[in-house]
C-alpha cells in the first residue's frame, strides 16, 4: 500500500520527504504555496534534487502537489481566470522538476454563470496551459458540491476532459469525503460507484485517492473531512476503499484533521488492515 498524509512545504522538499518517511509514509501532499493566495517562494532546485535522490532511495510513490484554495478557473471575473492561469502556469513548472509528480486542483466554482459555463471555462482554462511536453499529471478532484462547485458528479468531470485537446495529460483524484457528501454510497455500493465511474471516465484515468472520512452524511455537500473511523463513512468502508482490486494500487493520502502523531496512526492503522 502506498499511503501518505499532507504535510506542511515550509521546511522545504527534503525536510517533507524525511518527515513522510518518519511517520511511515511513502508519499504525500502538499500545497504549492499558501492555500489562501499569495506567492509561492523561491524554487530551490537543489533541494528539489536533494528530495528526488531520497525518494528514490526508500521506493517512495509519486507526491502530490495541491493548487491554492484561491485557483477557480471559471470564476466570473477574468481578472481571478487570469490569477488561476498564472499560478498553475508556475506551478507545473515547478512540478515538472519531480518525476511521475502529480497535480491536483478543484475544479472551481461557477458562481451563478452556471455548469456549463464553468465546464467551458475550465477546460478552456487547461487548454491555454497544457502542453506537450508537460511531464506532470493534472488532476481534477471530485468535489462534494457546496455552493457552486464544478464537479460534484462524473458527468461533470467528464465535461471537462471531452473538451481538453490533450486529455492524456488529465486525470482525476477521488476523494472519499467528497464523492460520499456528493451522493455518491462507497460505503453500501463501493463496487456499483467504481463501475460508474469506469463508465462514465474511465478507472484508466483515477491516478490517487484522498482518503478521508465525512462528518456528515451522505449526499450533505458540506465537505467537511473527519479522521478515519470517526465519521459517517467508517472505518470498515475505507477499508474496503484501500483494499478494492481496482484501486489497491494507487497512492492514497490523507487529509483527516490531524497533526502529525494522528497522521502516523492513521497510516499504521490503515496498513495493518491490508489484505
């Protein structure tokens, strides 16, 4: 099981990887700069380096980077769509530094211009920045569907690939939390979900998993992440979620409220439950 936490970037990429390794981690997320806005920091090369050469050497799974809450490709003011442009611009720039790295982002908020405005937007949105010779997998996450939020069904998600010119580069990360609060049953009707989500974008397209437990029930769209076992979803489904054949072997990461002796726990429990 390659399994990992979020972990704060402000020791650097090294200090990350040593910090996952210590906890029991082989992987994990991160956010590219402070998930409120602002401007990243400087890119240190050498110590992105230094992280690429650990990994490599504890067998660890492709990190995660995580774009700013503040990054909504299809808001109604171009001035924000330009912001969102930009930062993801440099972020995969930055990314594009680590091997098999993978980027994901929520796919942004209408705000009253409706879905299918924001479905063009955004893929509008990865068309002005994907290339050819981008290394680093986009992720679109699944999103629970507060307020405005693109994304909350497959369908959705697959607006948005139909309509990116280089779809190879996307992909999608599946968080528990938000497919549960979307409506969607993993806890009674894992298999029937997953076979949804083949038919209508493709299992070949799931590349991680958030892994996290709900605070609220099924079908609420609060989005609000709970520790693992201690929420609606249970500890009995995330376990089926991290043992199903179609997703063992993808790298999950945690994003419970936890610090850092949480997270060990967590990863311990979960690994101890591997069959």
């Amino acid at each position: 099981m390659h399994i990992g936490c979020h972990l704060s970037s402000t020791g650097g990429f090294l200090a990350m990887g040593e910090t996952a390794l210590s906890i029991g981690a082989d992987t994990f997320q991160f956010f590219t700069r402070n998930p409120r806005g602002g401007a990243a920091k400087p890119f240190d090369k050498a110590d992105a380096e230094a992280l690429n050469a650990f990994m490599d050497a504890h067998a660890f799974a492709p990190i995660l980077a995580h774009a700013p809450y503040t990054l909504n490709a299809c808001a109604a003011d171009p001035s924000l769509r330009q912001y969102a442009q930009d930062v993801m611009k440099d972020d995969l720039f930055r990314m594009d530094h680590f091997p098999h790295a993978m980027y994901n982002f929520h796919p942004g908020s209408h705000v009253k211009q409706g879905v299918e405005v924001g479905v063009e937007l955004i893929s509008l949105h990865l068309n002005n920045i994907l290339h050819k010779d981008l290394k680093t997998k986009v992720l679109l996450e699944t999103m629970a569907g507060k307020g405005s939020e693109v994304g909350r069904t497959f369908e959705e998600l697959r607006a948005i690939i139909d309509r990116v010119e280089l779809d190879e580069k996307i992909g999608v990360c599946l968080d528990t939390c938000h497919v549960f609060d979307g409506g969607y049953d993993i806890v009674n009707r894992l298999d029937d979900v997953l076979d949804e989500f083949d038919k209508v974008i493709g299992l070949r397209r799931l590349c991680a998993i958030h892994l996290n437990d709900s605070k609220n029930p099924m079908g609420s769209h609060k989005d609000r992440h709970e520790v693992i076992g201690g929420g609606f979803i249970g500890l009995d489904a995330l376990v089926d979620v991290v043992n199903h054949p179609s997703l063992k072997g993808l790298p999950f990461y945690l994003e419970t409220p936890n610090e850092l002796p949480g997270y060990a726990a967590e990863i311990a429990l979960m690994r101890s439950k591997e069959r």
